[in-house]
C-alpha cells in the first residue's frame, strides 16, 4: 500500500475511541437502512406471493385491481374474448377468494381459496403428499404447507372441515415458494367447485392466466385487452404494479423512506460530527506535513481513504446484523417477512458513501485551509 | 545557498496593518550555523518562514540553491520544500498516534520512498541521535530533549541542504539545550550545508557561526552581540 495511506490508517486506527464511534456511528445507520428497506422488500415480495406462486406469464383483470389480494370479478365473456386474441396459446381462468374455515372444535379461520382451471389445473402447487389428481374427488381441497398451515390444526390428508358451511376434504399436501403476508392459510381447489361454494357474486372470473404464443405476442395482446376494457399485465409488470400501490398507496412506503432517512441523517450526523473532531484532533500535525513539503492533493488522498475506510467497515458490520438479526427473527417468526436485496444493498450503500464523502469534505474543507505558516507560529 | 532581497511582509488591512518585515536582505552560505536573534515581535518568525518557502512575502525575492522559489506555484514549492529544506518547529509536530520511528520516516513517505525502506532509513537516523532505543514508543512516552532529537532526525533523514530551526531551545532547560545545539553544530553541520536557527537563548550563542539581528523587521548591525568567530 501507499505509504501515506498506511499513515492515514495508522492515525485513524489508533485513535481507537473516534475510530470506534465511527464505524459504530455508521454501522448503526447502515444497519437500520438495511433493515428498513429489507422490511419493506420482505412485505412486497409477500404481498406478491399470489403473483409469483401461481407463477402465469400474464395476467387479466379488471383495470381497478392493483394488488392480488383484491380482485374484480369479470364476466365470463371476457374469458372467450380473451382467448380469440391472436398470440394467446391458451388462457384459463382462475379464482382467488377468501373462505371462512369452521374447524372442529367450532372456530372459525379466514383462509384464502384458489381455484384453478380445471381442465388444465393450470397454475397448480408442488405436491408434498397426496396426488394432484385428487382435486377431482369430492368437496376436495389441497392445503398449502407453509408457514400458516398451523392455522386448520395441521391437517392432513383426509381431514375434514367446514368451508362456507360446506364440507371440505383434505387430499393433498403443496408447497409454494412465498407465503403471502396477511397470514392466511391457502388452500387449492378447483376453479368450478371454488365458485360453487364460495359466495357467489354476479361475474366469478377473478384473474385470467394466459400464456402467449411468444414474447413478442405480448404487446399486442395487452393492447387487444386494453380495447375490451380490461388490463393484461405480465408477471412483473403485475408484481411493479403491487410494489407502486404499496409505496405510493399506503402509508407502509412513506413512513418506510421516512425511517430510512432518518437512519441516514444520524448517521451522517455521527459520523460527520465525529469525523470533524478526529481531523481536528489532527489539524496541527496535518499542519506540519504541508509545512515539510506534502501537497493538498496528498492530505485529501488521505482524509478520503480514512473517510472511507470507516464507511465500508460500517456498512459491512450493518449489513452483516441486519441480515444475522433478519436470519435470526425468521428462526423464530416463520412469517417474519423482510429479505435483503441487492436494492437495499445498493442503497445502503450509497447513503454511506455519501456520509463518507460527506465527512472527508469536511475533513478536507478544514485542511485545505491550514495554513503552515500558524503551524510554525506554535 | 540562500540569498533573500527586498523581503518586506506585512499583516492585516487598513489601520490594523502592520509591518513585520521592513525590506530585509539576508545571504547564507554552506556550512554557516546562522543565528537569528531579536526581540518578541521583531519579524524572527516570519523571515524564517518565508525563506523556508512557507509564508509568501508582499515583495522581494527568495533564492535557494539559485531557485527563486516564490516563482514557484504552490505543488511545486512543496515538493522544492521536501527535497531541500528540513523542519524542526518549536513545538516539534510529532504525531502522537504513530511510533517515533513512523514519525521520522514521514519525509521519506512524502517522497514516495517504500516502506519497509523509510523505517529502515529512520532507524539508522534515529540511531545518529541516539535514540535506536525508542523507535517503536509513540513520542509522547519521550522526554522534551528526546522529542527534540527525534524532530532532528526528521528533519535530516532526507539529507536536506538547509535545516530550520524555530525556537529550538525553548522548551528545554539549559542543559538540555545546550547539549542539543552542540550535537546540531558537531553532527549536523556540514560544509554541504546550511542551518538557520531562531532564538532568543542567549545560553546557546557561542554555537554560532554567525548571529543576525533583528529589530522591527529590520535587520540590525549588531551591538553587543558576540559574535562566536
Ligand atoms: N498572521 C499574522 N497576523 C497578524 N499579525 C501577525 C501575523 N503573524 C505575525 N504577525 C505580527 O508580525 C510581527 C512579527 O511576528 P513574528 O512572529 O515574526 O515575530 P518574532 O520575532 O518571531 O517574535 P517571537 O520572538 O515572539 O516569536 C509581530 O508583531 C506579529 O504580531
Ligand atoms: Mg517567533
């Protein structure tokens, strides 16, 4: 390494009591940024889960909808319209509704019912237990095995229970990759039964899954919807859709950045604070170097490198508790819904970058301003 | 070596504005142990400073080794300061959170020197005054005469053509100082160089090749002053 790197660390590092409120100062924010926004990933990536579980490549529905968990019904002439778009290979319908599970010991659970296509069984869980083919048996449900399976008294294949007062059969066991966020336990059935023993209203198509031909039928079959009045939207499309709603729509976004910045702002306040002190704890001897013949350029060079050697030891000690203390509450809370991304980690990032140079301009603000003729004065 | 002309400086604006130095003529050859002497306040400080390419005057010129160094932009005059010129500031800028032989390897790592080579280096100075022993303590755990020594041994590790010393005395006691100065005159000195040195001990004076004098930024004839030769 640079020699006059290696002095800049040593300063830095043996002024163990600013060196340790720095890189706690920082570690401390970009801990809490990482874990605001992780938070906030975890819970739209959860609010998706529909989205992602069911796992279509489009999606119709009625253009009101901007979450999963509210559908609109359509009329069953939309389905038919549908699939006479050119670049539609197939389309099916699908129902997601909420059931009210009566268990037997007379409580009631809500649990969230899909209904899939039943010819196709288009969009259907990975069997753990029992035959996907059972879904064709009577008053047969599937049961999804995630973290709110608990919820029905651990059923298993062939327990019975109660949905919406009808008799409900359990014929399998499935596993889904998200568990969705409310903590509803999700069972499947057909699209046909769903809609026979759920409370019916006028439509019952609540999402139609289509599958075009090739990527490039895409646009064009989301225009063709747009002209019959519905939305079509790609998986993702779907899922920026729920992330829009929820940042913009809820006050969850909001007090999330809001949280973020404040994380940001003591940190920068900390660091930068903390930071002034150590180059003014210093600002002599940086004094006498000028006055034996280094540049500015080179004093810069050194305050940046300790300015950012703090930031990167902090944002590698944050991140690392955020996602140990992330780890950690998934051990404990298997719905515990927060995941670090790379967003979040770029984010971070970046906020402690910029607390870094932050500090280093203040640092070298305050150095580039000595002046070696008072450090010879005394 | 040195060769100022003219050297006027002055300080503040309008009615505050003072004149530390008068219009001085100053000339130094190798080998010369130069003393500046005068009273508080007499523009000691300042002369030396803008001969040592610190401070820059309101007018005059300043040459070292036939360089006119206040021709200089500021990188340049820096670099010119590293290569040539040694400090040893009254109170001695050591940096308390590295160890003393760090400490005296800083010119070397300011000329891009490697590392291992610059403590090397440091050593073998720190060894010239007498204090190989302390090379990993940080200065402070070192007496005031030892933290001189050390400032010494920063300032010559590059083999500097000009020395300058600010005050060398002052935070020492007699003895101490004296012991120092004369070390400087036995050790340091040498026909391919120069020292200037700014004091007011007079204790110390009897080290000099030659005493300048200063009196309201002027240099003064001097009276009374011995002269060592
Ligand atoms: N930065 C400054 N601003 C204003 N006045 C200054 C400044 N530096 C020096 N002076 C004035 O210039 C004059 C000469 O100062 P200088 O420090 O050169 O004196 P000196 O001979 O070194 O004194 P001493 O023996 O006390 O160190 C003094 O009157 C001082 O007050
Ligand atoms: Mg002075």
């Amino acid at each position: 390494m640079n020699g006059l790197l290696r002095i800049a660390l040593k300063l830095l590092l043996n002024d163990r009591g600013k060196f340790a409120t720095l890189v706690i100062g920082i570690t401390f924010s970009a801990f809490l940024m990482t874990q605001m926004t992780s938070m906030f990933s975890g819970i739209l990536y959860q609010s998706a889960a529909n989205i992602i579980n069911v796992g279509a490549k489009m999606w119709v529905m009625d253009p009101a909808v901007e979450t999963p968990q509210n559908s609109i019904p359509m009329p069953a002439y939309v389905l038919d319209a549908v699939r006479s778009i050119p670049g539609v290979k197939f389309a099916v319908p699908l129902y997601i509704g909420a059931g009210l599970v009566k268990l037997h010991d007379g409580t009631y659970q809500a649990a969230t019912i899909i209904g899939i296509d039943d010819a196709s069984l288009f969009g259907r869980p990975r069997m753990i237990a029992g035959h996907i083919l059972d879904i064709y048996k009577n008053n047969a449900f599937i049961m999804v095995k995630d973290t709110n399976y608990a919820k029905l008294d651990d059923p298993k294949v062939g327990t019975t229970f109660e949905i919406n007062d009808h008799r409900a059969v359990v014929v399998g066991l499935a596993r889904t990759a998200v568990p969705g966020l409310f903590g509803l336990p999700t069972l499947y059935t057909t699209y046909s039964r769903a809609t026979q023993d759920l409370p019916p209203t006028r439509y019952e198509i609540s999402y139609i899954l289509v599958e075009p031909k090739g990527r490039a039928d895409i646009l064009p079959i989301e225009a063709a919807v747009h002209r019959l009045g519905y939305l079509a939207l790609t998986d993702q499309e779907f899922i920026a859709r729920n992330d829009r709603f929820y940042e913009f729509k809820t006050g969850m976004g909001t007090n999330i950045m809001m949280m973020t910045l404040i994380s940001f702002l003591v940190g920068l306040s900390i660091a930068g604070e903390t930071f002034y002190m150590f180059i003014l704890d210093n600002i002599e001897h940086f004094g006498a170097l000028k006055a034996i013949g280094a540049k500015s350029g080179e004093l810069i060079q050194m305050i940046v490198f300790q300015a950012l050697v703090v930031g990167f030891l902090g944002f590698g000690f944050g991140v690392l508790l955020s996602a140990g203390l992330i780890a950690l509450a998934k051990l404990q809370i298997p719905n515990y819904a927060a995941m670090v991304t790379y967003i979040s980690l770029g984010l971070a990032l970046v906020m402690v970058l910029i607390i870094s140079m932050f500090s280093s301009y203040i640092g070298i603000r305050k150095v580039t301003r000595i002046d070696p003729f008072d450090v010879f004065r005394g | 070596m040195l060769k100022a002309t003219g050297v006027t400086k002055s300080f503040g604006e309008g009615a505050s504005r003072m004149m530390a130095l008068r219009g001085v003529d100053l000339a130094v050859d190798y080998g010369e142990m130069l003393y500046i002497v005068g009273p508080s306040g007499s523009g000691k400080t300042t002369l030396l400073s803008i001969i040592s390419g610190i401070l820059r005057p309101d007018s005059g010129q300043v040459f070292v080794k036939d360089q006119d160094i206040w021709a200089l932009d500021n990188d340049t005059l820096a670099g010119f300061r590293l290569q040539t010129i040694g400090f040893v500031f009254q109170d001695y800028h050591l940096f308390p959170r590295l160890t003393t032989a760090e400490n005296v390897a800083i010119p070397l790592i300011l000329r891009r020197t490697p590392w291992a080579q610059s403590l090397e280096k440091a050593r073998q100075t720190l060894s010239i005054v007498g204090l190989e022993k302390r090379e990993s303590l940080p200065p402070y755990k070192l007496s005031g005469g030892e933290q001189q020594r050390v400032a010494i041994a920063r300032a010559i590790i590059s083999s500097p053509d000009l020395l300058i010393f600010d005050e060398p005395t002052a935070s020492l006691d007699g003895d101490t100082g004296r012991k120092i100065v004369s070390f400087v005159k036995e050790n340091i000195l040498n026909p391919k160089r120069a020292i200037i040195i700014v004091t007011h001990d007079s204790r110390i004076y009897e080290y000099a090749t030659r005493v300048v004098h200063m009196e309201d930024g002027h240099i003064v004839p001097a009276e009374g002053v011995a002269d060592a030769h």
